[in-house]
C-alpha cells in the first residue's frame, strides 16, 4: 500500500498523534505527516504511506490556504484561544467592514512576521515552546512569507462589543503563521488580538471537500476499499514543474544519471519532477550545483527495472 491520504485532521489532536493512530488502523510503519498543525487546528492533513513518503517534504513546501478567526479585545500567550491573556483592550465603538478590507488588502504580497514563542522554531537546538515552557523569552528569527489571497468571509457591515469576532480565508505561502497574522490584523485595527478558529482547507493539491475522517478510513479498511482511496504519490507533486522522458531515459534516471537540464526548465531553481511519458513520477531533479547545464537526481522515487 502507497500513495496518499487526505485525511482531516479532527481538532485535539497533533499530526504526530494522526500517524500514530494511522499505523495501528493500517497495521503498518512507514507512514509520515506533511507539516505541523496545531492540536486546535481542523483540516487538511495529506497522509504519505509507503513510497510517497519519500513526496512529503514537497507537500509541506507547497503553498497552503485557511479559514480563520480573528477576535480583538485581547491577545494571548499562544497568539489562539488556548493561551493565557496577556494584554486587553475592550474594543471602543465599532470596527467597520470596510476598515477590516483595508487592513486585510495592506497584508497582500511579501510580508515579514516573527514566529511567536509557542511555535516548533528551533533556536539554539531548542524547539521555541521548550522556551516558553519554561517561561524563557528568546530572541526569534524573523522570516518573510508570501500572501498570495485575503478576504474577508464575515457578511456584517459593522463589528462591535468589546470583543467583536470575524472570520477571513487566506491563501499563503509556507511558513506563514496564522496566528500571527491574527494578531498583526488587530495591530492594525489598534487592538490586541488573537486567533480564535483555524481551520486548514487546502495542502498543496488536496481541498477539505476530498479528505477523509479517521471514521472513514476505518470503514473503508474494514470492507477492504482503503486501497482505491488513496491518491498516488504524484498528486502531491502536481504543482511542481514536470520534465517527461523516453523510456530509454527512464532506466537512466532510476540508475540516478545527470541528465541535461531542457531549454524550458533552465529559469527553474526548485524541484523538477522527472516523468515517464504515462506521467509516473520517477525522480525529483535539481540543477547540478558545480556543472552548468546539467540536473541531478535528489531523490529516485522509483528505481525497479
């Protein structure tokens, strides 16, 4: 069994937790997650069991897209609603939808954000929550990431009460910590803020309408269905550039051969996927590093004869 599960991640649970249940309900090892979510955070959680774990990193470098919750008033130690509050400010008056669109549409494009201290970040070796565990403050790494889409889902003209709540989708590159982003649209707003709901609706290719429960993926491996559920590895590297060779090729990329990058491939810095002309996946390429106009093979994915 290989291939990919889309698998909906229930709320309370880590994605460490979801392979751990997915080994005892498959009765097999070799499964991996493609990319931390928070045990509060519902949604898509591509599965790769078998072969297709050797895809997981592409899926996790891929760009990803959320349904959030803001709320402001407050802010907390975890920046979402399992934190202790740290700093309050009643909202005064009222937020109007259109203050909220600005704010949003200002966050478009390339933006810098620090990741907060409950986060998996190593600093020092140390995850970032080791730190904040222990009531240690450290200084952290900022990064850019990339908003690609924001708007806002909430239908109301106006948000008031001390602690008014509305809800926003974004589509983002990797990297991108929603939390924060709750928090940077409340700055902007002149109020402490939180994330109060998550939920991931796309990973790369696969969308919340085509995941699965952990319900029924028990079912289905019960009536012995499982296997025509599960996606094949190159799904989860479909948004990746493709390179389609011959068969005599073929039996030289699943020998690990340099092959010469094509005119249209040479502007690419990332990951290529070299393909049979049937579109099975044989080899992620990289260009060679010291020989001009040549790639490499990072990783074979399939090498029988």
């Amino acid at each position: 069994m290989e291939g990919i599960i889309p698998l909906f991640k229930p709320k309370g649970m880590t994605s460490h937790d979801c392979v751990f249940k997915l080994r005892k309900i498959l009765r097999m090892k070799r499964i991996g997650h493609t990319g931390t979510l928070d045990p509060d955070v519902t949604g898509v959680l591509p599965i790769c069991i078998g072969r297709a774990t050797k895809v997981a990193e592409y899926i996790t470098d891929a760009g990803k897209a959320y349904e959030g919750e803001v709320t402001l008033g407050f802010s907390t130690s975890t920046e979402d609603a399992s934190g202790e509050k740290i700093e309050e400010k009643p909202v005064a008056g009222r937020v109007t939808r259109a203050q909220v669109i600005d704010v949003l549409e200002n966050l478009k494009g390339e933006i810098t954000q620090t990741p907060p201290m409950y986060s998996a970040v190593k600093v020092n070796g140390k995850r970032l929550y080791e730190y904040a565990r222990k009531g240690i403050e450290v200084e952290r790494p900022t990064r850019k990431v990339s908003i690609y889409s924001i708007e806002l889902l909430s239908e109301e003209q106006e948000f008031e009460g001390p602690n008014p709540s509305f809800r926003f989708r974004v589509e983002c590159s990797k990297g991108t910590y929603i939390r924060t982003l709750a928090v940077m649209i409340g700055e902007a707003l002149g109020y402490p803020a939180h994330m109060s709901g998550l939920e991931r609706i796309r990973s790369a290719s696969f969308a919340k309408e085509e995941c699965l429960t952990f319900k029924d993926i028990e079912a289905l491996q019960e009536s012995g269905e499982l296997a025509a559920k599960i996606r094949p590895l190159e799904e989860g590297i479909s948004h990746l550039p493709k390179y389609t060779i011959s068969d005599t090729v073929a039996e030289k990329v699943k020998n690990g051969a340099l092959l010469n990058i094509p005119d249209f491939l040479e502007k690419e810095t990332g990951p290529i996927v070299v393909q049979t002309e049937a579109g099975t996946a044989l080899a992620i390429y990289l260009h060679h590093p010291a020989k001009p106009g040549l790639m490499k093979p990072s990783k074979v994915l399939r090498n029988e004869a």
